[in-house]
C-alpha cells in the first residue's frame, strides 16, 4: 500500500446503498488479494476488490489504520510525532478492534445444547437415551425430535 502524496493513509468512507458506510483502501499493490483476506480476518468484516483498491464494509478507519501501522504494510508515510506505539498500545488497539464488533443477537447453542455436547463428550458411550437423560428409548427419541428448531412446523 502506498501512502499520498502528503505522506497520510489512503483511507476514506462512502456512503454506499441503503446508506451503509464503506471504508475505501487505495493506492495498493502486489498480493491484493491476500491482503484483502489478511485484513477481513483481522477486522471480522467483509470486503471486495474494487478497482485499484479494496473495499471494507463499515465505518472502519480508525481500526484498519491502526492494523496498516502495526503491520508495517504502507510505504510512503509521513514519519510521526511520537515514538512508535508499545506493545501495551498494540494490546489495546487489538481489545479496541475486538471491542467495536457487535454482539450476537442470539446465541449459537442454546445452553441444553452445550449441556446435552458435553454429557456425550463426556461420557463417549454414544447411547441416545444415555446422553438426553431419558428413561427409555422412545423418551430419548421425543427429545432429539424436540431439539430440532422445525418439529412443529409441516414440511
């Protein structure tokens, strides 16, 4: 990635359809596409190749500007004020990144379903009645049949 001409990060947002921000990266060169995989994997966002650039979905400057600096990927900068960042900064800009993604609205696993994982973790022994707590077969079928999210629902 190269810097402009006044030595700063080629950085900028747009406002795409439905007003969703875009963090636009330009001036980039060389494995594109493996930066563009290195940087949705660090960010935990989704990007596209767009022109001599990439695109980076959300508002994003402030966290892919500081994983550009740490990665030491730009060419071209103008040479800062301060000291290069310690590895404490490092260690909070990464809580920071981590941080302004959002939470899951719902969970994966329910927690009967962890639990249900772990007894036959646990346990190794495979047996339907075993794992559910039943009594008998047919209960521990009633179970697993329950556990579906679609069983009441005509297919």
């Amino acid at each position: 990635v190269r810097a402009t001409r006044k030595g700063g990060l080629p950085l900028s947002v747009e406002k795409r359809r439905y007003g969703k921000p875009v963090t636009i990266l330009e001036n980039c060169g060389g494995d594109v596409p493996g930066l563009l995989a290195a940087i949705k994997a660090a960010l935990g966002t989704g990007g596209t190749l767009h022109g001599g650039g990439l695109e980076i979905q959300g508002s994003l400057i402030e966290q892919l500007s500081a994983w550009l600096l740490r990665a030491g990927i730009v060419r071209g900068l103008a040479k800062p004020a301060r000291p290069h960042e310690s590895e404490e900064d490092a260690a909070a800009a990464d809580a920071a990144v981590a941080a302004a993604r959002p939470p899951r609205d719902r969970p994966r696993w329910s927690a009967e379903r962890v639990a249900a994982a772990t007894r036959t973790a646990t346990t190794g022994s495979g047996s339907l009645a075993e794992a559910s707590g039943a009594r008998n077969p047919y209960d521990a079928f009633c179970a697993l049949w329950r556990g579906w999210p679609y069983w009441d629902q005509d297919w």
